[in-house]
C-alpha cells in the first residue's frame, strides 16, 4: 500500500457514494468488511451489511457536498485518511474526519474506522 493506492481509493469511495445502489461496494471493501462508522458505534460487519447501512446514510446519489481528503500516514496495509465533507444540501452539515483503513493484498479495505467531528459537537471543555 502507498500514498497514491489511498488516495485512488478515497477517490473511488467519493465515486461510490455519488453513485445510486450499493454495487461499487465491491470494489472497494472486502466481503467480510468491518466497517466502524465512529469509535462508539458497533461494526457492520460484512459487505451485506454495509450495502443497505451505506443507501439509508446518503440522502441519494446526488446528495450535493464537496469533499477533500489528505492522506496523513501509510504503514503496510494500514493508511490514515484526513477527510473533510461539507453537505450541501437542505440540511448543510460541516464534517472533519479521521480514517484508519486496512487494505487485503487485493487493495480492498477490510477494516474501516472513522473519527468524525462536526463544529457543533462538545469539545470537551
């Protein structure tokens, strides 16, 4: 795995959630994905699984938003994704996320975490 495999993949995964149905799914995760949509969320686990959670997440294919991704780190199959989605919709939302992918030896992610934050969400303080 390097820079340039993640980079084309976030860039298929962009393609894939602008695309109606669930079949690019395929391409980019494994059969037996774990998908971690936030570190307090329980996995879907198994690409059957995530088709039907991916449709009901999106508002549509031609939900508007814009998307920029920077990839932090690539250390064998492990690679740290910096997302940032604006939604553009009748529901405007900011996001900032973190992704930590594990890729198969096919360059399909069989482990996907996600850090999201959103500028409304409690800082801690």
């Amino acid at each position: 795995m390097d820079t340039n495999t993640v980079e084309r993949w976030v860039a298929g995964y962009e393609r894939a959630w602008r695309t109606p149905g669930t079949e690019p799914l395929a391409e980019l995760f494994s059969p037996d994905v774990s998908y971690l949509p936030s570190p307090w969320a329980h996995p879907i686990v198994g690409l059957s699984r995530l088709g039907p959670w991916w449709d009901a997440e999106r508002d549509g294919p031609d939900e508007p938003f814009t998307i920029m991704s920077e990839v932090v780190a690539v250390e064998g199959d492990t690679a740290v994704v910096r997302i940032e989605v604006d939604y553009l919709g009748d529901d405007p939302a900011r996001w900032r996320d973190l992704w930590i992918l594990r890729f198969d030896t096919d360059g399909r992610c069989v482990g996907f975490e996600e850090w999201p934050f959103t500028p409304d969400q409690p800082d801690g303080h």
